[in-house]
C-alpha cells in the first residue's frame, strides 16, 4: 500500500516537472520586466531585495570554488545585503582568480538560466530547480540572517510553485527571471562605487591577483551582465511576430 501511494506521489512529481506550459501573452513578459525594474531602481524596495541577488552572488563563488578543487568553509548573508564564502585553498592561482570572478556574473547567469526553461515552458522545472538549489544551500550558511532569508526566499518559491494557479506562477516565474538579470547589472553599477571606496571589493581583489586593473573588471562583469540581459531578455520575449510586407 506505502509502496504504491509512494510510486503514485513519484509519478505526480514527475509529470509536474516534465510539464510544459504555454507561454503567456507578450503583456504578462512585459509588465513583469517592467515590474522588475522599478523593484531594482526603488531604493527602498532594492535595500530588501538585493539580498536574493546576494545569495545567486555567493552561490557563484560557492560553486566554482568546489569545481576547481578548493574545500568549502561556508557562506555568510548579512542584513547589509553584503555575503562573504569562505574556501580553503591557495591564495593565489587559477582557482583562486575564477572562484573571485564568480560572483559578479552569477546572479545574471541564474537569471539567464531560468530565461532559458521559461523560453522551452518549463515554468514548474525552473521554479523547482530553484528551490532545490536553495534547499541545498542551507548546508553551508554559517550565519542565522543567512539561514532566514534562504529559508523565506524558498519557502515563497515553493509556495508558489505548489499553490499558486498557473497565472500566478507565470507572473513570479518571469519576475524573477527578470529581476536577476537587471539586478544581477545594478549590482555591477553598485560594485564600482564599493571599489571608488576601496573596500576591498572582488574587482580589488582580482586586480591584486592578476594585476589587471580593478576597473577592468568592473568593465568585464557589467560586459557579461548587459549580455545576459538581452539575451535572456530575447528568451523571455520570444521571437518577434514575422512581418509580412508582401
């Protein structure tokens, strides 16, 4: 009896995930991007939000860390909107200058990601995928903000992704997608500010390590974030109507 209520559970899952949705009027895209950008350009709004563009920020130093061989201590959010990883391995090297370049693109490279499954109706699969990268994540958040804003970042996701209609999922799926991607280039615009400061910033870091300008850098993450931008942008959008002028 459990085994079977067990394979009829498994099969719901999967059914939900290898669903595809159908894409919802050029209006719905539009007004998400626009929504998403007045949420990334209202600074009080941006103050709170940010820390969703932090978490894809740590996650990217995080994953490239462990994929070029160096032990993963941690990662700390913090109530700034500010977040530190921690990795144990030389200080120096290749490993070192691609987990340092990680963070910047991250957030606009998730962002890219999701335009990706929405742009192929995989509306469910990309909100999934999302919180089991969060679900994840909570392994290795070493602080209690940290914990909590992972924590509540999933839980909407999910609660979305399980209760909400397939209107309302659309509408946050492409709102997300959206706000990584202009957020993921509002944080780059954010990080030459922080570098002006010198505050040790990734740039600061990376011109330490390569002894390329720290302004390169910012130059190099705001090239890579304006790309993701249109191209998941584009993805999100779908191909423009054919014009027939014959």
């Amino acid at each position: 009896m459990y085994l079977s209520e067990w394979a009829s559970s498994a099969s719901s899952v999967t059914d939900r995930l290898s669903e595809v949705s159908p894409p919802p009027p050029l209006w719905v895209v539009v007004a998400t991007g626009v929504a998403a950008l007045v949420l990334v350009s209202y600074p009080p709004v941006w103050r709170v939000l940010r820390t969703i563009v932090t978490i894809a920020h740590e996650v990217g130093h995080a994953v490239v860390a462990v994929l070029t061989g160096r032990t993963l201590r941690g990662i700390r959010l913090h109530s700034d909107t500010s977040g530190v990883t921690v990795s144990r391995g030389k200080p120096y090297g290749l490993g070192m200058i691609l987990t340092t370049m990680a963070g910047y693109p991250a957030p606009s490279a998730v962002g890219l990601g999701c335009a990706a499954l929405l742009g192929v109706g995989r509306l469910t699969l990309m909100l999934w995928v999302v919180v089991a990268a969060l679900a994840i994540l909570l392994f290795v958040i070493r602080n209690l903000f940290g914990f909590l804003a992972v924590v509540v970042t999933g839980a909407v996701t999910l609660g979305v992704s399980w209760y909400g209609t397939v209107v309302w999922q659309g509408v946050f799926g492409y709102a997300v997608a959206w706000f990584l991607l202009i957020g993921g280039l509002r944080a780059v615009v954010e990080l030459q500010r922080v570098r002006v400061r010198g505050d040790g910033s990734d740039a600061d870091q990376l011109a330490n390590l390569t002894r390329l300008p720290g302004l390169l850098w910012v130059v190099v993450f705001a090239a890579a974030s304006l790309a993701a931008l249109i191209a998941g942008g584009g993805l999100l959008l779908g191909p423009l109507p054919q014009v027939n002028f014959t």
